[in-house]
C-alpha cells in the first residue's frame, strides 16, 4: 500500500550574487505597482514573521522594514513567487505614500519618445 | 526676458554594475503582473523602437526578444518609470502564456506558512 501525502513544493529562492532578490509591491485593492525593492533571505523571513514589508537597503547595506521612519508600512496580504524563484510578488496595503517622494507609487512617470512625462 | 520652456525630465536610467536594470511586465488589461527581467539599454532602445518587449538574458547572455521562438510577444503600451530611474514598468498585451512554463504569468503559486501553493 503507498500512502501518497501532497506535499506543498518547497520554498528555495534563488538569490544573485549579493544574496538579493528583487521584490515587486503592488496594492492588493488597486493593484498600481507601487515599487520594487530587494530582499535577502533575513528580509523575507522577516516578511512572512511580521507581515509587514522588510527589504535589503543597498544604499545603506542594511536590514529596512519600510516605514519604519515615515510610519508608511506595507502590510502584506500575499506572497507569491515566480517560476524560477528569484523574484516575488507582494501584494499589500500601504500605510501611505509608497514612494520616498511622497507619490503615492514610485513609478509616476511616463516614458514618452520626449522622455519622461508625469502620469 | 526670460522664455520658458518645459522640458520633459531626461531620461537617464541608471543601470547596476552589470548594466542592467529591472524590467516589471503587466498586463495592460488586467493589471496582473506577468513576469519580471532584465533589460540593457539595447533592450530599451529596441522595446520603444519596436513596441515589442526586448529583454537581457542573463541566462543567455544576450538580447532577448520575448516571444522571438515561441510567438508570444508582449505588446508595450506603457512604459513607467520609477523615482529613482533604476525599474521600468511595461503594461503589454501578451500574445500569449507570459511564462516559459506554460502559464499566463510567472507568478502562479503563493507563499505559505507550509511552502508553495498553486494559485
């Protein structure tokens, strides 16, 4: 008799070289892409532990749960990861302004044939 | 007297060590996210030449036109860019399944406390 169990594939993301991978935000009502970020293997446990949205800072080389400073958390609602596993999706509720300029998203801007234009 | 011109921003991606920025594909309609890659400036050059999505394979190490052996080109609408130049996002039609699996996006499981789970 083989007893057969499903077992949920196994979570391994594929870092780069830095040990990074790049995390997309986008807003689990409107889904407007908010912003992209990366996380190393600390950022995402602490993501998944807190559902609150920790990232890798490359400018600073440090651990940075967003918000922390400015009170604009993301509270994320799913993760989901792509077919190769150097990449993932959350999907989150922001506290406020995504973006360190105060936008609501960092990606105001349009890429015309001109150059950029605000949305 | 001083003329005044508006002038749209430049635009002046800024691109990692390796030349290459994060590129983030949605659908234009329906606003799920599609895959995520990677593009050099030829690739940027050659998406808003053409309309068609051209990527850098770093798998390959070389220009990718998406849906060159499969047919499934993506479509560009829209290209967004970010506050700090260093991701773009493309809205597209694809032509057809986005994932090299199969799947309409890449993102098809979810992240759960136990691992990964199909969408």
């Amino acid at each position: 008799m083989v007893i057969k169990v499903r077992m949920a594939d196994m979570f391994q993301p594929k870092f780069d070289a830095g040990g990074l991978l790049a995390a997309v935000v986008s807003h689990a009502e409107t889904g407007a892409l908010l912003m992209v970020a990366h996380m190393n293997a600390e950022a995402i446990a602490k993501t998944r532990a807190t559902g609150r949205a920790h990232f890798w800072s490359r400018s600073r080389q440090a651990l940075w749960l967003k918000g922390e400073t400015s009170g604009h958390f993301l509270k994320v609602q799913q993760i989901l990861v792509d077919c190769d596993q150097d990449c993932l999706w959350l999907k989150a509720l922001p506290d406020g302004p995504a973006c360190h300029t105060g936008a609501a998203s960092c990606f105001f801007r349009l890429l015309t044939p001109e150059g950029l234009e605000p949305l």
